[in-house]
C-alpha cells in the first residue's frame, strides 16, 4: 500500500574509495534523512569496501533524487529496489 504517491524502496550502496567518498555518502544520507526508515552499514574490511542497506519511504522522483547524487559521487554504485 502507498501512502501519498509514495511507495517503499530497498536501497543498495557500495563504497568503494572509502576514504574519498564517506564525507560525502553521510552528507546526502543526512540530507535525505526524512525518507530513511532505516540504514545498516557493514564495513567489509576484507574487500576494502563498505556496504550500505537502507530502507526508504519516498516517491519516485524523491528516490531519483537520492540515488542519483549517491551515484555521482566517485567511488560509489548505487541500487535501488522499488516496491508495486
């Protein structure tokens, strides 16, 4: 069920460049925090990486909005799942 055109997302995140991209990561997840149900980060030492699992109750072009400057920032790949 949507509630005012918004719909729930699963949304992946990546984080390659650590180092060069966490400032920046935390900065539009802030930004953003009125659409984050819920966030769990899992850094993966092994790999050099860090995993970024949110929960988001946003409408399209909020969701757009998001993914589209976590995705513009170097070192970050970015995926989203959107519910029906």
């Amino acid at each position: 069920m949507t509630t005012g055109g918004k719909r729930l997302s699963v949304v992946g995140i990546i984080v390659f460049e650590r180092e060069k991209s966490a400032v920046r990561v935390n900065e539009i997840l802030s930004r953003f925090s009125e659409l984050i149900i819920g966030r769990m980060g899992i850094p993966y030492r092994e790999r050099g990486i860090s995993v970024i699992a949110l929960i988001v109750d946003a409408t399209t072009d909020e969701l757009g909005a998001l993914t589209g400057q976590l995705g513009r920032v170097p070192g970050v790949k970015v995926k989203s799942a959107v519910t029906a």
